[in-house]
C-alpha cells in the first residue's frame, strides 16, 4: 500500500494531510486580517505546531518574552507533566501579550473552547484559499513540522517542539513529495 493512513503525511486515497509553504503563507496572511484573539491563535498554531488544546491551556506565563519561547504543556503525556520550550518570532511574543500587563500570570491567553476555536480556524482557512482533508488545525501542525524539515531543522529537534515521544512518529515529516521533496533533495546540492 503505496499511503499508509495512520502515522503519514497522505491520507489512503493519495491527498496531502499538510499545509504547504504557500498555503501557510496565505493562512498566516488571512490570520493578521482577523480579530486579535483568533489572530493570536492561528499564528500560535503555525508557529509553534502545538494541538489546539495544548493553545488553549496556554497562559501569560507560557509566553517568554526574553527569550521568544512559547512553553507549552504536552496534553498527551498521561499525567506526567512535560513542558516544551518552542522558539517563536519576537512579534508574536509582542502581540500575545500586548495589554496584559496587569493580567496574573495563570491568566489563559484565549478564554474560548475548542469547538469555537476550530471553527474560527477553518474559517480562517477557508478565507485563505486553503481546502480539502489539510484544512484544519491538524494540518497546521503538520505544516509546521514539515516546513521545519525543509528548513534544515534536524528531525531530532522538531520531535522535541512536537512532543513526540519516538522520533519514528516525527519521522514521517521528512516523506514529502512532490514540490516539498524536490526543496530537501535542493538543499542536498547547495
């Protein structure tokens, strides 16, 4: 079976689970446009690859301005308790804590459910041109980790800003084809 569908970048009948670098530029763009909460959130999402619940549990105090870090709290880890530290560009840090000076540090950054923030996502998405199976916040994720495999980041490290507990799981962001395998196999020449 030339697609496995759990723990791939395809889904069984060939399509992309992931956004591409043009369709993370347009999400990212479509994102600024909007409000400053769900701006906030979908640049969270693309930026630090985290699940929509680990975005949401974040508060004031996950946001590291000194050091342009994001420390997220891996949801998936059964009781035990794991904080990943992710490198995020200095105007994000800006823009989530701008007016929260006051605000106590256990503050949650977005004070909606999982349900909204999935819809407004897609919203977003939608807006953005992006469609089919990769449209959701998984797909971000993805995105991300795909787009720091063609960055040069070494798997070992987006294991670790994902949270993945085996580097075979994170693995699989570096079985691209198409456009994104012909960018690796570039960087292979340069």
């Amino acid at each position: 079976m030339p697609f496995q569908q759990h723990r791939s970048l395809y889904a069984a009948d060939g399509r992309r689970k992931y956004l591409n670098s043009d369709e993370r530029r347009a999400f990212l763009d479509a994102a600024a446009r909007d409000d400053h909460e769900i701006c906030t959130l979908c640049l969270t999402l693309a930026y630090t690859g985290c699940r929509i619940s680990e975005a949401l549990s974040l508060t004031v105090s996950s946001v590291q301005s000194g050091e342009n870090l994001i420390a997220i709290r891996s949801l998936k880890k059964r009781g035990k308790v794991v904080v990943r530290e992710i490198p995020v560009p200095a105007e994000l840090v800006r823009l989530l804590l701008e007016g929260r000076g006051g605000e106590h540090p256990d503050t949650l950054l977005w004070s909606f459910g999982r349900t909204f923030a999935w819809r407004r996502v897609k919203e977003v998405m939608a807006r953005a041109g992006v469609t089919e199976l990769h449209a959701s916040p998984r797909g971000l994720r993805h995105g991300f980790a795909v787009s720091a495999v063609l960055a040069g980041v070494p798997l070992t490290l987006v294991q670790k800003w994902l949270g993945h507990a085996s580097l075979t799981t994170t693995a699989i962001y570096s079985d691209v084809v198409g456009p994104e395998e012909r960018e690796i196999a570039r960087r292979m020449w340069s």
